[in-house]
C-alpha cells in the first residue's frame, strides 16, 4: 500500500468493483483482502483493489479450431 494511496469505504470498494457491499464484507470476513481498520470503521485501498482485479484477470486463449486452413 502507497502512503499517498486513497482509502476507500466498503460502499466505494463495492461500487469500484461493481458488487454488492455484502461480497467486499465477506471479502474482509475471510481475509481475502487487505483492509485497514480504523477504530470501528474499515477501509480498502484503492492499489488493494487493483491488485485483486488483476490477480483474478483471467487472459483469453487462442485456438486454432481443428482441421481449419489443413488440406488432407
């Protein structure tokens, strides 16, 4: 986390991901993700979230389909 990175309530993390505010909760609940704790409240900085959508990215593959351009 960046000292100059934003922090973000569970109602921003939620909106950034675009999810419900119950799934970034139970995110925290299962520690899955990184959060900061500030007396009562939480909070998730915005690199956390980009780290997660990036460590779920999942990269298409290519296939060639079978038998396409091969002559017999």
């Amino acid at each position: 986390m960046n000292t100059d990175d934003r922090l973000l309530t569970v109602d921003e993390a939620a909106a950034r991901l675009g999810t419900g505010v119950r799934f970034i909760r139970r995110l925290i609940s299962e520690r899955r993700i990184r959060y900061v704790k500030l007396g009562k409240h939480v909070r998730i900085a915005d690199s956390v979230l980009t780290a997660y959508i990036e460590e779920r990215t999942v990269e298409p593959v290519r296939s060639r389909r079978a038998g396409y351009g091969l002559v017999a």
